[in-house]
C-alpha cells in the first residue's frame, strides 16, 4: 500500500504519514521508550493481520 492511500485511509495527509515513517525515533517515542526501561520494562509490540470478512 502506497503511504498516499494509507494516509487517505486513516484521515491524515500523506506528508505526515511519510513523516511519520520517516523520522528518526520512529513511531514510538523514543523518550518514552527510554522511560520505559528506566522503569525496568520491555516493550514488546505484536501486529496480528486481521482477517477480512
């Protein structure tokens, strides 16, 4: 999928989508991340494929 039609899907524009994926912390904070560990925790992240119907 282009980040022009994800972007279209979710309602933003497609600049900030490409911003989004492009910058260097990424798309979770990294502040928050290192706040995270500070505080003893992993983050683990798990993206499951949703069946259509």
């Amino acid at each position: 999928m282009t980040q022009a039609k994800l972007a279209e899907k979710v309602g933003t524009p497609a600049s900030y989508v490409n911003k989004l994926i492009k910058r260097e912390e990424g798309v979770v904070n990294n502040t928050f991340v290192k706040m995270l560990e500070a505080l003893g925790y992993d983050i683990e992240l798990h993206y499951v494929k949703r069946e259509e119907k």
